[in-house]
C-alpha cells in the first residue's frame, strides 16, 4: 500500500493516506498544545466525517483515549457520559459547531473540527508517537445502555488489534477492500470492525454522513463497494426501496450485520441477489467480534452467527456456570484478547459481568450446534415466562416480520393474572400497509406454539432505537405499562 492509496471517500472528495496522515500530525499538535497528553480521554461528538477519523488516530497517536460521543442523544445524556469519563476535550464535527454554546460552561476543552478536502501541509515537526502498552486504553465506548446507566467498556490498544486480526482472517479483508461506512461510527461495529480494520489493510472507507437507504445505494454502485455492515433495520431498508430490484450490487462481495439476530426471512432476499450474507455476534465488551460466519458456511447454515473467531473462546453456559451441551440454550460468554479489560470507574459493574478466567458473561441466550456454530436466541432479560413456559421474543419477532404488512416488530413479556406474563408485539407497517391485528395474531398462530403468540399487537409509526440500531425495549415497556394503567 502506497501514501497515494485513497483511504477516505466523502462527499465526491478522495483523501489518501498520506493525506490523512498530514491532518492527523496536525490534529495531534493541537491537542497536544492544549495540554491534552497520555491518558486523557477525548470525546468527538458528530455524525460519520473524516474528521472524526483523523481526531481518533490523533488521539490515540498522543496515547489519549477516544470517546465518540452518540450524536442522537440529548445534552443531559451527553452530559453525563463527559462527567463519567472525566473528560479532558470535546472535539465538535464541523457540522455541530452550534453546539458549543452549550457547552460554554464545561470544565473541559471544548473545540469545532475545522476541515475541508483541500491538501494541508504536514507540520515541520511532528508530535511523537505516544509510548503504549497493549494493555494500555485506546477507546472508551458508551454501552447503548438498554437496562439502565450506560458503562464506559475500555477497550485496549490490544482489544482492537485483536479484533482486526480475527476479521482479517474471517473476512479475509483485502488491500483492494471498500467498505461503505454508513452505521454510525459510535458504535463500535462501524469504528473498529469496518474503519478500523480496512485502514489496517490498506483499504477504502466510503463514509456516509448517516444512515440513508437511496443514498446507501448510490455510493454501492458509484463506488463499488465491495463490504458493509449493518443492522436488520437497515438491510430491510435497502429491500423496501424502490430502487431495490434494478441496482447493480454486482461488486459487493459480502454483507455483515450483528447486534442481533436476522431474520431468515430477510437473509434470502439478498441471497435471492447472489449476496453474501454473513452474521456474526458480538459486544462493545468483545470489540467486537466473538463470532462469524465464513462466507463459504453463509447458505448452509444461514441465520447462525457462526463459530468462535480464531482468537477467543465462546462458550454456552447454565445458571450454575456448567457449559451446556450441544443444542441446549444458556448464557454466551467469552473470552479472549479481545474482550474488554472492564468497565471505566466501575468495578461493580465489572464484577458483576467479568468472571475468574476472564470470561465475560454476555447476558445473551444461545445454543451452539454438534458442529460449533452459534446460534443467538434472544437477550438474558429479555425472555419471558407464559405458563410455565420460556419464550424468546426474537424468535416471535422473526416470525411476525414474515407477515407482508409487517415492516417491524419488536415483542415484550408483559404481566398477566393468568399466565404470569405475556406477549406484548410492537409493529410497524410497511408504507400504505394497514395492519389488521386479529390477522396478524391468526398469521402468528400458524407458526408459533399457542403461549408465543403476542396476546396484545400495538401498532406505531416506528421503534424506539438506540444510536446502535437496537430496540429500547425499555422504552416499549413503559409504553406497555401506561397503556394497561389508562384502559
């Protein structure tokens, strides 16, 4: 790979390599004047940009920490994730300069990301590189905070390596790979799995301001983007725009999501394209990477999220601890180089999710097949019991987004003076879809066992979702909750 390499695509602009090294000199001389050196935790707060790819290698060339802030959340949440982490700089993407007022008060730097495509030279002497150890902290990821405060996940400069060579391996990841990055770069899938990783090789990362269907399609066929990531909301995104059925997704040589289970349904689609479809698991806490699906297993075992990646452990566990035999679900924990150290200022959090040997307990149920592969059922919390029987909201979920009317679902356990608790189904309607409730539940009754079936569907205009992609079923719940106290 060669300085004259394009790393970056934005807006129509191509910055190589040698360029991106150039803004990085200089952003690191900046924090560096500023007093911000080894340690020190900086925050960036915007959506996908160069700018904040060039403040995280700056941050970590200085041996500061990076901190990507979620863009959607509101100022008290933002607030607390700065006072948490105790952080020393918020770098604003050039797109929020506005918002430094808000933050006049602060006790730390505050600054606006300048940038422009135009060539900058590099500085006549360049800030040295930070001395660092494997184990010393590269970023501080915000969880998406699903069951309350989120926790800071450290992940070491190790954490990442690791991760990137476990994909590298998987994915066989090439120096002629581009990668379209439209999740948000504040998660850690997009960051460390796709930006992260392709730089390491040599690769090409389109970035797309956020998430948008019609414009993702674009830069697929204008730029040949060969990988993606992304979540099930945006693959079924792609499949419901119009421009679907005659766009030419002939360069890209696989799709990868994670975060939470795909449909099948919505996997044969892109199959029906001669589309690799390749699922893996994993967590902030993992780097993310735990699992994945090779693309030569993608077809026969379709809807798996793979076996354990070449550099860690998974294993299927019961309450007791005991690993589970092949086919019984349990809990999913790991461990590996690439599992997270613990959690920032927290160690009861970290004693509560991190365990002798340094496994890391998911909170995810799942099984694991006589030939090692994963299968992710559903979230620890998230199950619940109707009758004396267990239920998986992601299996009720999957089945419910068969239905044609059925853009979304998203289903909770709700109580009932009967049954103890029952399904509560959330759904959204494909557009011009008028959802008939009794149909759906007649629809579900025909592929589910009695108890799965939701007892109750309410239809709104959209999910709540955290900056990652996933459902707050937190959100849904105290909706659930104010529905029952008003009837």
């Amino acid at each position: 790979m060669s300085g004259s390499e394009v790393a970056l695509v934005y807006l129509g602009d191509q910055i190589t390599y040698r360029e991106v090294h150039s803004r990085v000199l200089i952003r690191a001389a900046a924090l560096a004047a500023a007093g911000v050196g080894k340690g020190d935790r900086v925050a960036y707060l915007g959506e996908n940009h160069p700018a904040l790819i060039e403040t995280m290698l700056a941050v970590v060339r200085i041996g500061g920490v990076f901190l990507p802030l979620n863009n959607r959340l509101t100022h008290n949440e933002l607030h607390y994730q700065l006072t948490d982490s105790a952080a020393s700089a918020l770098i604003l993407g050039p797109e929020r300069c506005a918002d430094s007022e808000s933050f006049a008060d602060a006790s730390f730097i505050v600054d606006v990301a300048v940038w422009s495509p135009d060539p900058v030279a590099a500085p006549a002497i360049a800030v040295p590189a930070a001395q660092v150890g494997g184990t010393d902290p590269a970023f501080l990821l915000y969880t998406s905070g699903t069951t309350g405060r989120p926790k800071g996940a450290i992940l070491s400069h190790e954490n990442l390596l690791w991760n990137s060579f476990n994909l590298m391996l998987d994915v066989d990841v090439r120096s002629d790979e581009v990668a379209l990055v439209s999740a948000p770069m504040f998660h850690v899938a997009a960051l460390n799995q796709l930006v992260v990783t392709v730089y390491l090789k040599g690769g090409r990362s389109v970035i797309a301001p956020k998430w948008d269907a019609d414009l993702a399609l674009d830069l697929i066929e204008s730029h040949g983007v060969t990988w993606m990531f992304g979540v099930a909301t945006m693959f079924a995104d792609l499949t419901n725009s119009a421009r679907w059925a005659h766009t030419d997704l002939a360069s890209i040589r696989s799709v990868m999501s994670g975060g939470a289970p795909i449909p099948r349904h919505l996997i044969d689609l892109y199959m029906e394209k001669g589309i690799t479809f390749c699922q893996g698991y994993g967590l902030t806490e993992t780097a993310p990477g735990a699992t994945f699906l090779p693309q030569h297993e993608s077809v026969r075992k379709a809807g798996s999220a793979g076996a354990q990646v070449m550099f860690d452990e998974v294993m299927i566990v019961d309450a007791d601890g005991t690993e589970c035999p092949p086919g019984t679900t349990g809990e999913i924990i790991i461990r590996g180089p690439n599992v997270s150290t613990g959690y920032w200022r927290n160690p009861a959090a970290t004693a509560t999710a991190f365990s002798d040997g340094g496994w890391f307990h998911s909170g995810d149920i799942g099984y694991r097949d006589t030939e090692g592969f994963f299968f992710i059922v559903d979230r620890l919390k998230d199950m619940y019991i109707s009758g004396g029987e267990n239920v998986y909201p992601a299996e009720v979920e999957a089945v419910l987004f068969e239905h044609p009317d059925v853009a979304e679902a998203a289903v909770i356990g709700m109580p009932d003076d009967r049954w103890g608790e029952v399904g509560h189904a959330f759904v959204v309607s494909h557009e011009d879809a008028l959802i008939n409730v009794s149909e759906v539940q007649e629809f579900a009754s025909t592929r589910l066992a009695r108890y799965k079936v939701p007892k109750r569907i309410t239809v709104v205009p959209r999910l709540p979702r955290t900056g990652s992609g996933k459902v707050r079923k937190t959100a849904l719940r105290s909706d659930a909750t104010h529905e029952a106290s008003v009837r």
